[in-house]
C-alpha cells in the first residue's frame, strides 16, 4: 500500500504538465540565470498582476518557464509588496499563475530580521508562520473566488510541506550548510521594526520576521499547493542602525549557500519517487 510520504513525492515531483514553481527572493536572485528558459511570460499577462508596478533595480517582472538541472520549473524573479500600497489578492498574483500553469508545488524564498538567536547570514528554513500583517488573500467574495473556494475557511496548520522540508535539510547537509528552523511572522512594513515589537514576537516565540511570504502562503494552500519557504537572516531585528544596504549586503554574502540548498531540492524533487 501507498504511504502518506510517497503519495506526497508523487506529488511534489516537477514534470512538464506540473513543473516547480519557484519566487525568488533575497538570496536566490541568481537562480534566474540558472533557468534554461523555452517560454519568457511578461508580468503584465498575469492576471491580477498591476499592471503599474515597476521592478525594483535588478529585477525584472518576466516569468522563466522552463529547466533548471533538467527539472521543469517555473521562476518568478521578482514580487510585489503590500508595503508598497498593494493589497493582499494582488501580491498572491504570482502564486494564482504557477498554480494556473499546473504548478502543485511552490518554492518562496525572502529575507527576515532575526527575533530571537539567529545570526545574519543564515539561511532559515520555515516550519510555520503567523501574519500580523493584518491582510489576508481570502477576506473578501472576490479573493475566495480567486483562489476556486466556495467559502475562505482554509485550514493552515501545517501550512509549511514537511515533504519539501525534509529534502531542503537534506540538501543542506549535503553542501555542509547549517539550516536554522523556524517561525516566520510577516508584518505589514515598509519600516523595520521596534525593539518593543522584537520583544512582544520572541514572547511568541518567532524565529524571523519580514514583510512577505505569509500571505503568498495562505494563496497556495488554498490552491492546494505543497509550499516550501526558505528565508536568509540579513539582520538582527529590533535594532536601531539597521538599513537595507545593510540587508543587501548580507543577502549577497548567503546568495551561494541559499542557491546551494535551493538546487539541491530542485535535484531531490526530480530524483523522487
């Protein structure tokens, strides 16, 4: 009889008909050059996507479909932000098309600060998360019809694919990279945070904290969509001379690593059974 955990890699497994689908954030920007790309798919062709938002410098809003490694995959080289005046079934956009496209997994990468014991430059896996963004993609008639639900009441315990989760340890032991676990609670932004707010979220026990992800989440497993997230710690949060070019800095000093443990999954996924 078929286990739970091999059903699982029967449906994680990338093919032509279900590729990965994968958003780049800090730390994996370089896995667009990795794409051996058949198909480019301007963002302005997405439906939901608005259609005046402009990349931030370095990104361009054109989906990669295509191979990386030989495994069918479907790369987002860039996101959007409700920090940016966006509203939460806009920023799931992204998630909505891989999913359009027959994508039955999501791999979502971002930056956080640290709340509790992390140090910048890791790479973190999340196990959970909490949104204090106070927006969610499925509060409003449009936003469950968006995401084919007759009524928004998805379950998000175990929101995070332990599947996926397992091979991405795996892949880090592999390159010899340690992989820090964790909660990751995302926040509205665009402003860092206060030493205050650090304390009330490491009183929750939060791992990271940063201001994307949770709501791209909600939208996938409301698509039924296996989700693994992977974070690279650029700072330590709460603290008062923290910037973004200091964020950047970090970010390209872990980009390898997050890329390592981000291409063995990628491997991992085509070699399952």
């Amino acid at each position: 009889m078929e286990t739970t955990f091999e059903k699982m890699a029967e449906h994680c497994k990338p093919t032509v008909e279900h590729p990965l689908a994968i958003v780049l954030g800090s730390g994996l920007g370089a896995l667009a050059g990795r794409v051996r790309v058949v198909r480019h798919i301007p963002y302005s062709d997405i439906e939901g996507f608005p259609a005046e938002a402009i990349p931030v410098a370095g990104h361009r809003y054109e989906v990669l479909v295509g191979e990386i490694d030989d495994v069918p995959v479907v790369v987002y080289p860039g996101r959007i932000h409700m920090y940016q005046g966006y509203d939460a079934l806009e920023v799931t956009s992204l998630v909505r098309h891989a999913h359009k496209l027959g994508c039955r997994s999501i791999m979502l990468s971002c930056a956080s600060g640290a709340v509790r014991d992390v140090e910048p430059g890791t790479v973190g896996l999340i196990t959970d998360q909490v949104n204090l963004t106070g927006r969610n993609p499925l509060a409003s008639a449009e936003g469950a019809a968006a995401a084919e639900l007759e009524a928004p009441f998805v379950p998000m315990a175990g929101a995070y694919s332990s599947y996926l989760s397992d091979l991405a340890r795996d892949a880090a032991a592999e390159v010899g990279v340690e992989l820090a676990e964790g909660t990751y609670v995302g926040l509205l932004g665009p402003t860092y945070e206060t030493a205050a707010e650090i304390r009330m979220l490491a009183s929750f026990e939060a791992d990271y904290v940063g201001m994307s992800t949770v709501c791209e989440t909600i939208m996938a497993r409301a698509l039924g969509m296996e989700v693994l997230g992977l974070t690279l710690v650029t700072n330590k949060a709460g603290r008062a001379d923290n910037n973004h070019a200091e964020v950047l800095e970090a970010a390209n000093a872990a980009a390898e690593a997050t890329q390592n443990i981000a291409l063995g999954v990628v491997r991992r996924l085509a070699q399952s059974a």
